[in-house]
C-alpha cells in the first residue's frame, strides 16, 4: 500500500474554499451539491468508515475534496472518485500526490460499472447527491457489485428509513430491503449548516455492512413485490394489501395474521411472505 498523505500534507493545501474560489467553483442545485467545507467533520466521517486496512475506497461525488483530503490521509489503499460534474475535475486533480494511489472518474454514479473500477474488498464513502442518495443506496444493495462496507450521507429523513424497526412511522420498503441486505446503523447527525450552501433539511450518515448470508436475487425480487404491495396500502390488512400475491391464503402459508397490517412484520415475516408467493 501507498503511504496515506499526512495530515500535515493536507494542511498544506489550500483551504477548500479557496480552492472553491480559485477554480471560480459555485454549487449547482441540478447536481443536488451542498459541500462539507470543515475538515473536522469529513474526517470523522471517515474515522466512521474505517478503518480500511489498505482496501479500496470508492467515493462518490467529491465535489471539492473535503471528504478526499480525509480518505487521502487514511489507511484506504487506494481511492477512487467518481464525478459527474467536470468542473470539479481540475480541482481533484490537485490532490493527485502522484503515487497512484488516487484515480479521478468522471461518470454517472448510477450507470458506472464498480468492478471495473476496483479489485477486491471496497469501501463506498460518500456525501451522496441527495436526489440519487435512494436509487444509488438500492443498486449498491441489490446489484451485481456488493461493496464490503458503506457509509453514506442521507437526507435525515431519508436515513431514518433505511435504519426504521417495526411499528416505527419511518418503517417501510426502505428499511426491510435494506436491512435484508445488510446491518444498518445511524452513526451521525449533521445540521443542514454543516453545509455549503445549506439544503433545506438536516442529514445523517448511515454505515451499512452487507451480510454474507444476504438472500440470493430471486428472494430480493419476490421481496420488493411483496414490500411494494404490503407498503403501497400500508393502512390496510395485509389480506387486502397483498390480494394480487394470494392475499389471506399467502399470509397463512407464511404464518402471518392476515389481519396484520405491513408496518408491525418484521424482516423474517417478510422473508416467509417472499418465500410462499406462487
Ligand atoms: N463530497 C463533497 C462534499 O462532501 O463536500 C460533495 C457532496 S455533494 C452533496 C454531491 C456531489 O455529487 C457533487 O459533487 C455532485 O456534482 C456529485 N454528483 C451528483 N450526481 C452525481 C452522479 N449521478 N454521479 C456522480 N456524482 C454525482
């Protein structure tokens, strides 16, 4: 593994807002960007991530750096940006240290293929845009590609649905996806004034570790139908919520009440529910 660049090293850099202003950078709303401009908070996050024992880390949506500069002084082995906005680019490229260790990607979160980006156990660390946080959370989970931890910024609101037990108002297709997957926990609170400029609502990092028993993709799908139904009509009984599945007759073979409704099944209720559907 490459030396991590010293703390001293990032120091030396410009301040991230200089930097901002020297490349006459301001943030695009369509490109959902809101910056973390204080060191102090990107490196917790990062301490959060790690440790990364020499592995990889994917980060997405670098914009400015702050969260480079902290991955860039830990023990990732390598860390790969992936950005959309070229703007940035310029910018990134003065974090390069020349080792190696640091590779710059402009693409589409959404449509870059991970496995041809990195080799082996990788870590995904990002301040996600939040208006592709869910659908970028869901391809992690549920694609080809399974990163081995994740620790990612959410909208708060959006954090709570992904870590909601049952009978929480939070808890819904989100969380039983997710925590099929993977263990799920709120690690972080940021204010909306962490950020630059400030979004309209309050954050929370979620770390997720995907499990190595997590159910294969036929029992994902079967789950995501079941979850759309149940939740779809999350005030009704599930014997009328899930009727297009085998309503009362499915839940029996799962041996759930039909007179139940989504919010009070746990994930293992779930998970007999995908399993008994014809
Ligand atoms: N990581 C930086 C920070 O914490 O200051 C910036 C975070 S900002 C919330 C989101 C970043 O994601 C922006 O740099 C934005 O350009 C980038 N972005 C937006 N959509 C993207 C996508 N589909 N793929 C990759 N990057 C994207």
């Amino acid at each position: 593994m490459d030396r991590p660049t010293s703390a001293s090293k990032t120091e030396a850099l410009p301040s991230l807002r200089d930097s901002l202003d020297a490349h006459g950078l301001l943030a695009k709303k369509s490109f959902g960007q809101h910056f973390l401009l204080d060191l102090n908070v990107t490196r917790k996050i990062v301490r959060l991530a790690g440790p990364f024992d020499g592995r990889a880390v994917i980060e997405v949506g670098p914009g400015p750096g702050g969260l480079t500069r902290a991955l860039l002084e830990s023990d990732a082995g390598s860390v790969v940006l992936v950005e959309k906005d070229p703007r940035f680019l310029p910018l990134l490229g003065e974090l390069d240290d020349g080792t190696g260790r640091l590779r710059i990607v402009e693409g589409d979160a959404l449509k870059v293929r991970e496995a041809d980006l990195v080799e082996g156990p990788t870590h995904l660390v990002s301040n996600l845009p939040y208006n592709v946080g869910t659908p970028l959370l869901i391809k992690w989970l549920t694609g080809p590609w399974t990163p081995h931890a994740l620790t990612l910024m959410f909208q708060k609101e959006v954090a709570e649905r992904i870590v909601a037990a049952p009978g929480d108002d939070a808890y819904g297709r989100l969380a039983v996806i997710s925590q099929a997957v993977a263990d799920a926990r709120l690690v972080m609170h940021l204010p909306a004034a962490a950020f630059t400029p400030p979004p309209k609502v309050a954050s929370a990092v979620v770390h997720l570790i995907p499990r190595p028993d997590r159910p294969a993709a036929e029992t994902l799908k079967r789950l995501e139908r079941v979850t759309a139904a149940a939740f779809g009509q999350r005030r009704k009984m599930l014997r009328s919520s899930l009727k297009t599945l085998g309503g009362a007759a499915l839940c029996e073979a799962a041996g759930i009440s039909p007179e139940d409704r989504a919010e009070v099944i746990d994930l293992a209720g779930f998970l007999r529910l995908a399993a008994a559907i014809k």
